[in-house]
C-alpha cells in the first residue's frame, strides 16, 4: 500500500494574517497559486483553482479558523483527498504545516511535487526584504 498522506513544512517570511490570506482571498492566492481562482472560505465554501496548462481543482471549506487553520477537500480527476493547514506564528513570520491527505493506493507524487514548486513560490515571494 502506497503512502496516503502528504506533509509540507515551511517558514515563510510574512505575519500570518498575511500568508493565510494567500490561502483564502483570490488575489493574494493568485500571486502564487494558479491563473483562476474562486474562494468563499466558510464552512460549505467553494474552493476552486485552475492552474495555466488547465488543470482543475475543486473543493469545499469544512473548517475555516481565522488566520490558524484551513481543512478543505480537493478533487483533481478522479483523485480525491482533503487539506489541512496549520499557521503558526514563529521567528517574525509564519510556519505553515500542510497536510493532504489521500484515500489508500493512490498515486501522490505529482501533487508531492506540486506543493513543493508552489510553497516555493509562496516562500519566495516573502523572502525579499521590503
């Protein structure tokens, strides 16, 4: 049985109102994260990416604690799994605990790979001192 769960740390320079809001206001997400974007973070919320070569993904809001947590699910083909992200405030800016977790055998490399090519971003984008 492959691995189901996936788990992303890292320490973004930024307070964590600002990091969570790239997690749930549509402009912010696009400065890092796909080219269209549709967010309502409630509970029952509409989650919604698309990325540049077209790829889609879907979700819902189950739990929105502001500027603390995310858990949303995500639907990409016929993958389908829920995220969860912790913001921690730490050394001036913010840790960010992700986990995405997968049903049973399924293929999780690419979005491995995903999350690493994106939370670079995220983590660049503040890495410039302003």
């Amino acid at each position: 049985m492959k691995n189901n769960h996936l788990y992303k740390e890292i320490w973004i320079n930024a307070p964590v109102e600002r990091v969570f809001a790239c997690f749930t206001e549509e402009e912010a997400m696009l400065s890092w994260h796909g080219k269209e974007v549709t967010l309502d973070p409630v509970p029952g919320g509409i989650y919604r990416v698309v990325f540049e070569n077209g790829t889609t993904i879907t979700g819902n809001y189950r739990e929105v604690e502001h500027n603390k947590r995310l858990v949303y699910t995500a639907r990409y083909n016929e993958v389908d799994s829920v995220v969860t992200v912790d913001f921690i405030s730490e050394k001036g800016g913010t840790k960010v605990l992700l986990k995405q977790e997968f049903m049973p055998d399924q293929d999780i490399t690419s979005f491995d790979h995903g999350w690493d090519y994106f939370l670079g971003i995220l983590r660049e984008m503040y890495s410039r001192v302003e």
